[in-house]
C-alpha cells in the first residue's frame, strides 16, 4: 500500500550543475554566519513542494515551449526561480538559489 501523504505521479525535480555548485558556496556562506541549517532546511522545503506540487510559487512568464512557464517561490531564507514542463512532469531549477537580500548573504 502507498503512502497518502506520496502524490501518485511526482514531479522530477532537476538542478543544474551551476545551480548544484553554488549552492555549495551559498551553504558555505551561510554556515559561517550561523545561518547553514536555515538555509539547509529551506532548500529541503523547496524540493519536497517541487515534487508534489511545483505550482505553489507564482508564474513570471511563459517561455517558447508550448506547456513551460517560468514560476518563482520564496521558502524563507531562499528564493527559486524553475522551469514546470506539466507535460513531461518535470521542474528545472536552472538559476541558483537567491536569499532574501536582509541576510546579506
């Protein structure tokens, strides 16, 4: 029996090489200002919500493809901007993550 809790067709959620590295940086950052398991836990949030429903951010625009739209979200401390292709139901993150410009990361 499946988890109810486990969307039945989840999202795969892909990160670019660019965006793996300076994400290594960011935490680096972050973790020396005491901020690594905010920002840790954040990304963790982000992922999880991509998966099951990458719609909860707000759409900025539609790109040429037919069916791919240009969405953004905030989790606190972070802010990510992805890519949904509903028909493929995949979501790439392609920009790296930002922080909220009051950490000053």
């Amino acid at each position: 029996m499946s988890d109810p809790a486990e969307p039945a067709n989840p999202y795969r959620v892909v990160y670019s090489q660019r965006v793996r590295i300076e994400f290594r940086e960011l935490h680096g950052r972050a973790e020396a200002r005491g901020l690594g398991h905010q920002v840790l836990e954040a990304a963790r949030q982000i992922d999880a919500r991509l998966r099951i429903y990458p719609q909860f951010g707000q759409p900025l625009r539609d790109l040429a493809m037919v069916g791919e739209t240009v969405w953004v979200a905030i989790v606190e401390p972070l802010v990510v901007q992805y890519v949904i292709d509903d028909d493929k139901h995949v979501v790439f993150i392609v920009a790296p993550f930002k922080v909220l410009p009051h950490l000053g990361l």
